[in-house]
C-alpha cells in the first residue's frame, strides 16, 4: 500500500490505476485516455477488497466485486438497495 502511495503522490496528474484493465485499456487503444504511468493495483485484492461493518458503518473494499457486495448479508440489511438477495 506504501508503494502505491508513493506512486500516486509522484505522478498524480499522469497516472491511471488499473485492476482488471478492460474499460482503461479500451480507452487507451481509442486515445481517449494518456497517461504516463498505469499503476497495476490487481496484487493488493486482499488490502483492498471486502465487506464489514466497523462503527456503525459498512465498509465496502474499492476492489470488492459486484456479486460479492449482491450477495453479502451485510449490505442485504444495511443497504437494501445494493442488494440482490431474495427473500424467501
């Protein structure tokens, strides 16, 4: 995470970040996006995905993906809205 920080802090207007790549390396092929540096954050999923509840408030990872958050009793009962899960 350091190294990300660090990262950004020194090419903020340059950079893209990229955790899977699809829309962001389409947008380059059309020139719609340039950048001098494109900072792979794919290797810190663990840092940076999940779900849970600290404070009263739940916490969503920037990297969790749509069918985790779908599918997790958390969001079901604090944001409903987010959620896909039936009831039965």
């Amino acid at each position: 995470m350091d190294e990300l920080l660090e990262a950004l802090e020194a090419y903020h207007v340059n950079a893209e970040i990229i955790a899977g790549g699809t829309d962001l390396t389409i947008m380059l092929k059309q020139r719609l996006v340039k950048s001098e540096v494109i900072i792979d954050i794919s290797r810190m999923r663990a840092e940076l995905a999940g779900i849970a509840i600290e404070h009263s408030y739940l916490k969503i990872g920037a990297m969790t993906t749509l069918t985790e958050i779908e599918r997790d009793t958390r969001v079901e009962r604090f944001a409903r809205a987010l959620s896909h899960r039936r009831r039965g």
